[in-house]
C-alpha cells in the first residue's frame, strides 16, 4: 500500500479505537455506499480478532437501489454484524412527515426525522459516518468528533477544537456524536484503497444497464415513483453510479469501465466533482449546511 | 506516494486564499462544478472576478460576512505527493484556529506582503508555528508582481525575518518570492525573478523531507483499547490496541507498562490478521504480551532505559480556545494520549504577549486567544515527555467539567 493510504488507514483505525473506548452504543451509518463499505473494513481492522463490536443503522429511505440493500444483507451475514434498519415509510405513516411532492419529490430530506429517532430510540451515542471533508465544503470544515446538541444539531460556528490525535467525546444526557473516522480521505484516496485491499462493492458501481432519463443534464434512473415531466423520456443507457443513495437523488454517470483499473482513471480525470450529479446538494448553496445542522448524515 | 500535512497562514489581504486557491486549480483540485457555482456566487454578489476565497468559505456565515471563521481542510495532489492543508483564518480567533491547524502539521506556509514586509501577524505566525515545533517555514513573499519583482525587497524581507527566526529558534526557513495571483513561482519558476534559483513553492512542497529520524525516539505505546474476542478460536487472545506515539517497538522486546511498573516482553504485534515484526512510529497495531498482567485503556508500554518523566506538577504552554476565561484554582479534565485525569491550575507564570514576543509576568488573567505558561497539579501522575520530544506524549487538552467543551491545549515543557 503507497504510504499516504498507510497513514490514512492508520489515523482512521485510530479513530474507530477511540470511538470504542469513549462510547458507550456508537453504531456505523450504512448506506450500501462505497464509503460505509470502507468505513466497515476500516473497523473490522481496527478490531481483529474481535467482531465489531458495533451494529449498522441503515435508514431506509424505501427508494433504494436492490442491489444496495442485497448487498448490505450479504456483509451482514458475512462478518457476524447486527443491522438496525430506520425506516422512512414508517416516519411517513407515523405522520411525522410529509412526503414531498412534484417532479423534484425526494426524501433525502426526510431521511434526517428518521435518523434522529433511530438514534433516540436505539440510544445510540456515537454515529459513525463516512462523510469527508472533500466532498463539499459545509464538509470541510467538520470535525472528526463532532458533537450534537440534544435536538441533534450541529452548531458549526461553535466547534470543539481538535488538536493532536486528541479526541474528545465528552457529553451531557441526551446529547450525541457523529464521528467521520475518513474525514481525512479523498474520493480518489477512497478507490485506491478498495483496489489495494480488494474490496467488494454493489455491482451498481460498475457499469451496467439500466432505464434512465435526463434531467437538467444529470441521468438519473428511471424508478416507478419518479415523476417524469412532459419532455423527459426513459432510455436504457449503460452507466455506472459513482456514488449511492436513493434512487431519486443519485446521478448516473454514462461509463463503460467495468473494473476498478478503470473506474480510478476514470475518478482521476473527471472534472466534476463526486456531489455534482448529487440532486440533494443542487437545492441550494448551502443545501448541505442547512441539512447538516438540522441532524443530517 | 507520501502525505505532507501543512498549514496556512497570512493576515487579511495578504492573498492566502487566492494562493491556496491557485495550488488547488493548478493541481487540478478545483472541478468545473464548483468554478461554476462560485463564478454565479461572486456574479450575485456584485464581484467583477470569480472570488476563489468562496471555495474556501465553506459556512454561510462566512460567504455572508466574507471572512473565514473556523479552520477548513483541503486536499490536493501532484504525481509526487499528496498534501493536505489547514487553512486558518487571518483574524478572527486567529489564535486558536492556528494552533488547532499547526497540531497536526508538518509545514507552515506563511504569506507577507511583498509591500509592507514583515508585521505584527508575522511574528505571531511565525511564534505559534515555534511554539507548535512545526520543523519547517515556507516564507511566501507574495505580491512580487507590485513591487516589480525587486530581489532588492526580498533580500530586505529575509534578512528581517532570519533574525526573528533565529529569536524563535526555527531552523528551518525557506524564502520564495511569489506572485500568488499571476502565479509567478507558484508552479513554474517565474522569468520575472532570474535572481532567484531555488525552487517554486510546489517544488519545495513536494520535495521537503520532514519525517527525520523519528523511528530513533523512545518507544511510546498508549494502550487505547483491549481486544478480548472470547470466541472459542481465539479463547485466551488479550491483546492491547493503540497507535505508535514514538520511535519502533519489535516482537521480542522487553518492555515496562505504565503506571504499574510492570516488565513484560511482546510475543506479537499484528495489524488485522496479519503479523509483522516491528511497528513505527504512526501505525495502528494490535500487541500481545507474554504475562498476563493488568493493563487498561491509559496506560503505556515503554522501553525500560527510556523511561518518559513522572509527573503530578506539570508546567506547560497553555492556549486558551474558551470564551469564558481560566479559571483560577479552578478545575479542568486532563486529556493526555489515552489518560483521563483531573487537575487544579496552580499557577500563571507569565502571560505572552506574542506581538512583541515578551513576557508579561503581571497579568494572569487568561482568556480567549491567550498564551501562557501555567503550572497545573493532576489528581494522579502523568507519564509526559516535553513537547519538544514527543508531540503525543507532550501534549494534553484542558476539558471543561460541566459543559464539556475543550478550554485548552498544553504543550508541556
């Protein structure tokens, strides 16, 4: 392994013992994405010989990919884990929400209601994300530890300092922690390590078939529940996902690479960045702060 | 490929983000995406230029007020190497933004105007780079371009600052006469400079060896966590995890584990499932010892003629990161590596006045943004070694008792 992956992979192992050892019920965020997928091996590393000594939450938003969640309950079985699923629908039928309407409907939203009761009700105190500070820039400026106020805000203006390798998880009753043990991690930096440590990923990442439309210069795949306007028509294309969330927020990209070989060159010469084909992010310039603050991943 | 973590500092206008956004266009770390998003952002705000300092300015306080608030990370590559940066805003809370970004760096890149030379916020700079024993400054003599790039100008600003260096104790410095916004030796070496012949900034970014001999310190092992799998395959494994915090420890060894004075000797060191010989400085492994003895999260294996130094009264440079100011004879939490300890502040020895880089032994009033030297007494010993030794084992963070915020980070002397 090149040595800059090295001293990524140990910081972040670093980062999972210290999670263990401050926590009382911390729990890894699963989305079927390539990041949790890391953030899964990281721990098992971190915790050989023992299982890990954490479960998966996954919120389920109800618009998922199948292969994402055939492929969660495949690394489930395999490594002995316990899986707590939130559900969306529930939160809808509990009429805690309103689903949203129109063509741009998504409930990416929604997902941050679910999540925080998931969090409450399992007393989770530690929820462990694979979010990184490239990805956007609200992002950047997140912490490794980062605490959340008992409605399960993030206050970005009022941050703990983190100095050293010196994390401090310390909290009230009530309160939690979301903690990004690959804060530190590129998009690249993440693909790299799947080819070296030779992880399985969906097979949603490699390039296959699919039914899609266009929309505003993003393909997205075609699903019963999307609601296509007038001038948007299905196509099968042949495309990969680079990155994996609901179906209704999830851009395509029109690729033929087929192995990860090909995929890193691909990641190493695009210019468009992993979250621009995301819809989630395109709502506003701060769609990610305003949602980070409310409870979001 | 190796990982180069550095830092950024410069005062307002002095052109940090336009030098940072430079490296990240020029490296390719700015996507088309997010040139169009901050090109729309300085058009709806009225800017004639697309304004690079949007990129930087992550939270929407900062886009609305146009400063930098909070210490943001970027990440960039060259074939060469891959670097991250902390880049900490110029005014505000200065103090501790910088401190917060220089913990963890390798570099300080520190921009002065080409105009004004060397000002108060260099020296400040330059003082918590010292202070944070960063081994390596790169002095960016920025804004060349209006000064018609005389090496007159550059040769004035390096003779004035060796002498601060010197008074610091910074070893060492490296000078580049740049233009960040033409790009002149940001990337390439600029025609406009023929009297300068080392190299531009990336070159020496990617070039500056900064990991010396750190595999030569005493051992450091904190134990972070214990791995008991009670499964029927590995019944009996206890074994001890933690990250390397100094020099290399190999299967084999005899080694003391802390506090208890306990000797023992390593029968393993793995990382996941696989065994190595030796662990360095840095990596995350996983120990088993030859006794079974009794050790916990907190303690520390050593090398027994390399003992670290017992401590209950430690003396340390403090920086305060709290709006409520030190409490006198107050209590805190200690964290030191993988140690949870209390501790009472005893004494304020002096207060330092880093714009002047004197000693004030009068005021010990310590409060957001101050630095000092201040004497704590801990409800049980620390094993420390000096900051200058040990980053890890010389450090420490000061920790509210009710609220739980972090108040402080102690470098100890």
């Amino acid at each position: 392994m090149t040595s800059h992956l090295k001293a990524l992979e140990n910081e972040s192992i670093f980062v999972f013992r210290e999670i263990a050892a401050q926590f009382q019920n911390p729990a890894i965020l699963f989305s079927g994405g390539k990041d949790s997928i890391v953030l899964v091996h990281l721990a098992l590393k971190a915790f050989y010989p023992t299982k890990i000594p954490f479960p998966l939450l996954h919120i389920d938003t109800g618009h998922n990919f199948q292969e994402a969640l055939d492929f969660r309950d495949d690394l489930v079985k395999e490594h002995g884990l316990r899986l707590i699923v939130g559900s969306v629908q529930e939160t809808i039928d509990s009429g805690k929400v309103v689903e949203e309407t129109g063509y741009n409907a998504s409930r990416n939203k929604l997902q941050t209601v679910t999540l925080l009761d998931a969090i409450e009700k399992n007393k989770i105190d530690a929820a462990v994300g694979g979010g990184r500070r490239d990805e956007e820039k609200a992002r950047a400026k997140e912490r490794f530890f980062s605490h959340r106020d008992e409605f399960g805000q993030w206050n970005p203006k009022n941050q703990r300092p983190e100095l050293w390798n010196i994390f401090n998880g310390r909290k009230n009753m009530g309160e939690h922690f979301r903690v990004f043990p690959i804060s530190n991690w590129t998009e690249l930096d993440v693909w790299q390590y799947i080819y070296e440590e030779k992880i399985a990923l969906p097979s949603l990442y490699y390039t296959h078939i699919r039914e899609a439309f266009c929309r505003n210069g993003v393909w997205l795949a075609y699903a019963p529940f999307m609601n296509l306007k007038p001038n948007e028509k299905v196509e099968v294309k042949q495309v990969r996902c680079r990155t994996v969330g609901d179906i209704s927020c999830t851009g395509l990209t029109l690729s033929k690479a087929n192995n990860l070989e090909d995929i890193i060159k691909e990641i190493a010469a695009t210019r468009i960045t992993e979250r621009g084909s995301r819809w989630d992010d395109k709502r506003s310039e701060s769609a990610m702060e305003d949602r980070k603050v409310e409870g979001y991943f | 490929m190796n990982l180069l973590r550095f830092t950024t500092a410069g005062s307002v206008d002095d052109g940090k983000s336009t030098l940072i956004g430079r490296l990240l266009y020029d490296s390719k770390a700015i996507f088309e995406d997010q040139l169009e998003a901050i090109d729309l952002a300085s058009k709806r705000k009225g800017e004639e230029h697309i304004n690079l300092a949007l990129l930087t300015d992550g939270l929407k306080a900062e886009r609305e007020q146009g400063i930098t608030i909070d210490v943001a990370y970027r990440y960039f590559a060259t074939p060469k190497r891959k670097f991250i940066i902390a880049d900490t805003p110029g005014h505000i809370q200065y103090t501790r933004n910088m401190v917060t970004g220089a913990s963890t760096a390798d570099l300080a890149l520190i921009l002065v105007d080409a105009r004004n030379g060397i000002s108060e916020q260099t020296i400040r700079h330059s003082y918590i780079a010292s202070l944070l024993q960063i081994k390596h400054i790169i002095l960016c003599i920025n804004k060349m371009d209006m000064v018609n790039f005389s090496e007159q100008i550059f040769q004035n600003i390096k003779k004035n600052y060796v002498e601060i260096a010197e008074k610091l104790n910074i070893q060492n410095v490296h000078y580049i006469p740049i233009s960040a916004l033409n790009g002149d030796n940001v990337v390439n070496r600029s025609e406009h400079t023929p009297w300068y012949k080392e190299s531009s900034l990336i070159e020496m970014l990617e070039t500056i060896e900064v990991n010396n001999n750190t595999e030569k310190l005493p051992a450091r092992f904190p134990v972070q966590y214990i791995i008991r799998p009670e499964s029927d395959k590995f019944h009996d494994f206890r074994g001890y995890a933690g990250q390397l915090a100094g020099g290399a420890i190999s299967v084999g060894d005899l080694v003391v584990i802390l506090p208890n004075l306990i000797e023992s000797k390593i029968t393993g060191i793995t990382i996941y499932n696989e065994s190595i010989k030796t662990a360095n400085i840095g990596e995350s492994v996983c120990i088993t010892l030859e006794d079974d003895v009794d050790v916990s999260r907190g303690d520390m294996l050593v090398k027994k003629d390399e003992m670290p130094e017992k401590n209950q009264d430690i003396k340390m440079m403090l920086c305060w990161f709290n709006e409520r100011p030190m409490n006198q004879n107050g209590k805190y939490i200690v964290r030191h590596t993988s140690n949870e300890v209390r501790c009472i502040i005893k004494d304020v020895s002096f207060k330092m006045d880093i714009n002047s880089l004197t000693k004030n032994t009068q005021d010990k009033k310590i409060g957001m943004n101050d630095i000092a030297c201040v004497d704590i007494r801990t409800s049980k010993a620390l094993f420390t070694d000096s900051y200058i030794k040990n980053k890890i084992t010389g450090s420490l963070i000061l920790i509210d008792e009710v609220t739980n915020e972090t108040m402080a980070a102690g470098m100890i002397m």
